[in-house]
C-alpha cells in the first residue's frame, strides 16, 4: 500500500486509477494525514451469470424457441 498526497493523485490521476485496476491500494494524504483510500471494487455478485451454456443445452426441435422453453418448463427440466 502507498502513500500519495492529494496533488500528485490531481496530477497523475489515469496512473493510480490503472494501479488500483491491477490490485494495488493507494493512500490519499493531505497535510500528511489519510483523507481516503483508493482501491480495486471487490466483485459484485449481482451481475447476471454467463447463460451461453445453458442456450446451448435448449434443442428448438424445428419450433420456436418460446414454445420450446414452455415444454421444458412443464417437463420441470428447468
């Protein structure tokens, strides 16, 4: 973790950003003493999953995708 000053983090704000992309934590200081932390957001679980798979699985059988998903529903596979 490093220490920067509140002017240097102004002057050369796009570099601390990247280094807080690639993990680092950085200290903003003013007058010497801690005024924030800069960081990399931890990931959020409230992003949608990757569904490429499961569409994959889905055979149409020559109809539309609606009425497929509506059989496999009543077939309780999904």
């Amino acid at each position: 973790m490093k220490k920067v000053k509140v002017n240097e983090v102004r002057e050369h704000l796009a570099k601390y950003l990247s280094d807080a992309e690639k993990g680092e934590e950085i200290i903003i200081t003013k007058h010497s003493r801690p005024i924030a932390r800069l960081g990399p957001l931890e990931p959020s679980d409230s992003e949608f999953p990757d569904l490429s798979e499961h569409r994959k699985s889905i055979k149409l059988k020559n109809q539309p995708l609606s009425k497929t998903v509506l059989e496999q529903r009543n077939e309780e596979r999904y």
